[in-house]
C-alpha cells in the first residue's frame, strides 16, 4: 500500500509567538517571488521531520526557536515539533495524545527522528551493507529544490542511500540476490587467490629444476652423511679442547700464583727499603756525636776570646792553657775525653755495619722481587701463547663446525620442505579447482537471482517510462520525441540524452526533473507495492525553463501538466510566481518579501527571508 504524507500547518515560533501557514489541500500554490521565502519554508517542513541534509538560512536560524509541522500519515494525524536549541523533535499523536522524543542525530546509537518519520510514512527503515533507508534519501524523491532543478535529479542525496531508497519504495530491494551476490564475490577472491599461490608454486618449482622424489631423497642422504661427518669433527674438537683447557687452567693458575708471589716480594722490598731510613738517621747522629767527640779530645789551640794562639805555659807541671796555671787535673779530663771518642768511634761502626747489613738485605728483597716479577711475566707469556696455540684454533675450528653442522640441518630442512612441495602442489590443484568449481556455481547462481531482480526492475522502469513519457511529452511536445526511464540508475532520458547531456540543454532539465517527480507522484497513487508517499513538493522548478515566449509556454505546459496530476488522496505543493490553471481544491495564496510565507518574520534587508 502506498503511504501517505500531506502537510496540513506549519509553524515556526519567533519571539514567542507561533505563526504559520496552512497547506491543506490537493493542490497547495504558493504565488511568491524572491524573497517571499518559500524555499526556506520547504526546507524547515524537512528539518522538522528530522532532515539532516539541509540547513536553515542563518538569518533564519537568529530569529526561530522552535518549528512545528502537522502531518496527516495513513495511522493518524502527528504534531512533529523541532526544538532547535536542544536538536529535539518530539512527536504528538493527536488521537491518543501520546509524545515521543527522538535527537535529530544519534551520538549513541539510539534511533532518531528522521528514521521515525520513514516508518511513519509506512516504508521500513532498512539498512543493508550498500546503504540505508533515511529521510533525506526519501526527500529527494518527494522534494524538488530549487537549486537543483536546472542541473541534475535526486540532487543532495547520498548515492548509496538513494539506491537502497529506490529499491525498497519500488519492491526492488532483493536481499537473496545482494547475498548471492556477496557469496559470488568471495568465492571469486578465494578461486583468485587459489590459483596465485598454485602459480607461485609451480614458478618456484620450475625455478627448482622441477626435481623429483629420488632428487630429493638423494640430496637429503648426502647432507645427512655431510652433517654426521660435522658432528664427528664437532665432537673430536670439543674433546681436544677439553683437554687443552684443563692445561691451560693449570697455567692460568701457577700464573696467578707467580704474580701473587711477585707482588708478596715487592710488597716485601718495599718494608726492606722503608727500614733504611732509621738506620740512615742513626748513622747521621753517630758522625754528629763522633765530630763532638773528637773536637772535645783535641786541646784548644786559639783563645776563645780573640781567637789568637795560645801560648805554651811556662811554669813547670801540667797548667791550664787558657790561663797557664797548674791545672793537676789535665790529664785525668784528657783520658775522659779520649774515652768518650772512642766510644763514639764504636757506636759509629756498630751503626755503619747493622747499616750495611739492612741495604743488604734490602737488595736481597729487591733481587728476589725481581725474580719472582720476572717469572710471573714468563708465566702469563707461556700461558697466553698456549691458549694462541692451542685453544683459540680450536675453539675457531668448535665454532666453524657449529655453523656448517647448522647450516646442513638447515639445507635438509629446506629438502624436506621442498619434497612436501610435491604434496601440496597436488593439494593446491585440488584446491584451486574445488574454489575455481564454487566460484562458478556461486557466480550463475547470483546470475540467475540477479536475473530475476533485473527483470523485476526493467518492468518497474518501463512501468515508470510510460508515465514519465506522457508527463514530459505533454511539456513539450514539440522537442521531446523519446522519454524513458534508465532502469539501472531509475533515471530520466529524454530524446535518447543522459542527465549530464540535458543539464547543459536550457529548460530540458527542468522539464525531466518535474516530470519525474509527477511520475512518482502517480506511480505512489497507481502502481501495486509502490510504497513512495502521495507527496510532492515543487519549490520555483520552473525557473530555468526560459524567459521569452518560449519559456512562458513551457512554463504554461508544465502547469497544466501538474494540474492535472492532482488527485484527491495525494497532495502537490508548488511554490511558483506563474498562475496556476484552476484545479478543483487548490489553495493559492501570494506572498513577497512583505508578505512572506512565514507571516510574523522580521524583515532583513527588505527582504524576511533572504533568497526564495
């Protein structure tokens, strides 16, 4: 059943008063020119439902708060009210009185208002892999815009939504087919992919020489009889050079004992030396004692006053030689004197001789440090020259084997690899023929779906070509010979020529876009499972048919065209300066920019809405 959508009121609030404009009636006229604001008008019906498309002029959005809509759909008569501060819409069932609030866009994932308004119109929200059913998708089948309608249909839309629109309001939308589809298309990237790693199989084998079983096997004995010869030389080494080790461990350790040794004797030459200096001090305070001696032995030969020489005493007897009187005592000091020199001459000796006996047995401590410094350096000599002649080649060769032994398991590893080779290019051609076979089958089972789909589809465009060829054809009968619509992209043509061909014809889009939407119009009201809404919104889709006589004649066809597309259970809203023909219950009102469609809006610029 085809649903339906007609625009009784709508209402936008200004400085807190609501104010708006009725638009129940078959055929809705709004006379207005620029500046009247009817463009504005039909987009804020859309953003009210929830489109999110479109956007309200800036000096529009300064002065509305909030929009209100009521809609008659086939379950009932809804109050949509659109709050802009918040980016609310709320939806008044006026038979039970019930509200529901949905966002204008999900940040959550909840649903929003304009999937509401789809399932309102009676057409399902579906979403699929290649798009979704959403209301500015459905818009762009029900509302021809201004600035579309002289360059190109469906204007604004998301391709992928659009057709996805396009099958489910036309029973179009083949689900089997669209998985058959996917299956056909998976099946091909596995068979693709199949027969690349069978391709790059059989290429490294070519490049192996094509080798067989007994190759294989013939290469894998002589690397196991390679890597058994390895290991033998591997063992033999590490044998050897256990052996060598314990040596040279025996080494290192009489050369660690020799320096210990040697470092003993230093440490034993340096306390030797150290014990010198008091020997040397004595020795210096024996000479000291030894000078005083023999000066106090000797008789004073000068006087100590005037240092002149003394003269012999005279008078008979031992005297004095300072002063010359008999001095009894002389000989007794003498022999005292002399006493003390020769105890002097002693100690001196006795210090000279312990003396040289210390500095002997100094040198002894520095000969034997020597020595033992001497053979430690010879010992670490030896033991290094061992390890250069007998470790170090043996552990080069211990590692060189270690690599060869590893490099062997590794080519014997790649034999056995390659032998398997043999194995798996039987298994990837079993492979590549099982997925190229579902590749096929899965491939003319999406042909045979998609058949079907097409031929559902190119009845339903030639269903559509028929009304869309009497709506234009009536336009301008004089220029349009052919008219169809395209069934893969549902589409106009006219005289043969794509869309972008009669986008840069003057008025021939026009007339192709306006007979398009009265060819849904009619389709949503006529034809079985069409679930398209009995709506259509025709905002100044006249203006790019011409000045002249020969644009005030099509302009003149074309109205009579939609005059006579008008039916009571649908509803056709046009927004144009030209004059309608009389169609019985059509509501015509003029507007201008002092009179615009929003009748409370505060002027701007002489103009209350800028632009239509």
């Amino acid at each position: 059943m085809p649903g339906r959508l007609s625009w009784l009121k709508h209402e936008v609030l200004i400085g807190g008063e609501w104010d708006g404009l009725e638009l129940d009636a078959p055929l809705r006229h709004l006379k207005a020119g620029i500046g009247a604001g009817s463009s504005t008008l039909a987009d804020a019906l859309w953003i009210t439902l929830g489109a999110v498309s479109l956007k309200l002029l800036p000096a529009a959005t300064e002065q509305v708060q909030a929009m209100r809509a009521t809609v008659a759909f086939d379950c009932g008569v809804w109050i949509i009210t659109h709050e802009l501060p918040t980016q609310e819409i709320s939806f008044l069932n006026t038979a039970t009185g019930e509200v529901t609030t949905f966002p204008l866009v999900s940040e959550t994932g909840e649903r929003t208002a304009g999937s509401y308004s789809v399932e309102l119109m009676g057409i399902p929200a579906v979403e699929t892999a290649r798009g979704s059913v959403t209301l500015d998708s459905m818009m762009a089948l029900c509302y021809l815009q201004q600035v579309h309608a002289s360059h190109t249909v469906y204007g604004g839309a998301n391709l992928n939504d659009l057709g996805v629109t396009i099958e489910v309001c036309f029973g179009l939308l083949d689900e089997e087919a669209a998985t058959r589809k996917a299956r056909a298309a998976a099946a091909k990237r596995d068979a693709t992919r199949a027969a690349t790693v069978l391709k790059k199989a059989m290429e490294q084998r070519l490049a192996d020489g094509l080798p067989t079983s007994a190759d294989f096997d013939a290469d894998e004995a002589r690397l196991t009889k390679h890597l058994e010869a390895i290991n033998a030389e591997f063992l033999r080494l590490a044998t050897e050079l256990e052996a060598h080790e314990a040596i040279f461990a025996n080494r290192s350790s009489e050369k660690g004992q020799g320096l210990q040794r040697a470092a003993e004797a230093g440490r034993a030459a340096d306390r030797a030396y150290q014990a010198l200096a008091p020997h040397y001090e004595a020795r210096g305070q024996a000479r000291a004692a030894l000078a005083q001696a023999e000066q106090d032995a000797k008789p004073p030969m000068h006087c100590p006053e005037c240092a002149q020489m003394l003269q012999q005493a005279k008078a008979p007897g031992p005297a004095c030689l300072l002063c010359g009187q008999p001095d009894p005592d002389q000989a007794v000091r003498q022999a005292r004197k002399d006493h003390r020199l020769t105890a002097a001459q002693a100690a001196l000796r006795a210090l000279e001789d312990r003396l040289q006996a210390a500095q002997t047995g100094a040198q002894q401590a520095a000969d034997a440090r020597n020595a033992l410094t001497e053979a430690a350096r010879q010992a670490a000599s030896r033991c290094d020259a061992y390890r250069v002649a007998e470790i170090t080649p043996r552990e080069q060769a211990k590692a060189k084997a270690a690599a060869t032994a590893a490099e062997t398991r590794a080519a014997i590893t790649a034999v056995r690899e390659r032998r398997k080779e043999l194995t798996r290019l039987n298994e990837l051609e079993r492979a590549h023929q099982r997925t190229a076979d579902n590749a096929e089958q899965a491939r003319l089972a999406w042909a045979m779906a998609e058949g079907d789909a097409q031929h559902v589809r190119e009845q339903t465009a030639k269903q559509l070509s028929i009304i869309f060829a009497e709506k234009v054809m009536a336009m301008a009968p004089d220029k349009i010979r052919h008219a169809s619509i395209d069934p893969k992209t549902f589409t106009p043509r006219l005289n043969g020529r794509t869309v972008r061909q009669l986008s840069r014809s003057a008025g021939m889009i026009n007339i192709a876009n306006n007979g398009l939407h009265l060819t849904f119009l009619d389709a949503a009201r006529t034809l079985p499972g069409v679930l398209l809404p009995r709506l259509q919104w025709l905002d100044a889709s006249l203006d790019g048919l011409g000045a002249g006589e020969e644009g005030a004649r099509l302009a003149a066809s074309t109205l009579q065209v939609v005059s006579a597309t008008v039916a009571d259970d649908a509803q056709i809203i046009i927004a144009t300066a030209h004059d309608m023909p009389h169609s019985p219950g059509m509501l015509a009102t003029e507007h201008d920019s002092h009179h615009p469609v929003i009748p409370h809006a505060r002027m701007t610029d002489d103009t209350a809405w800028p632009g239509r």
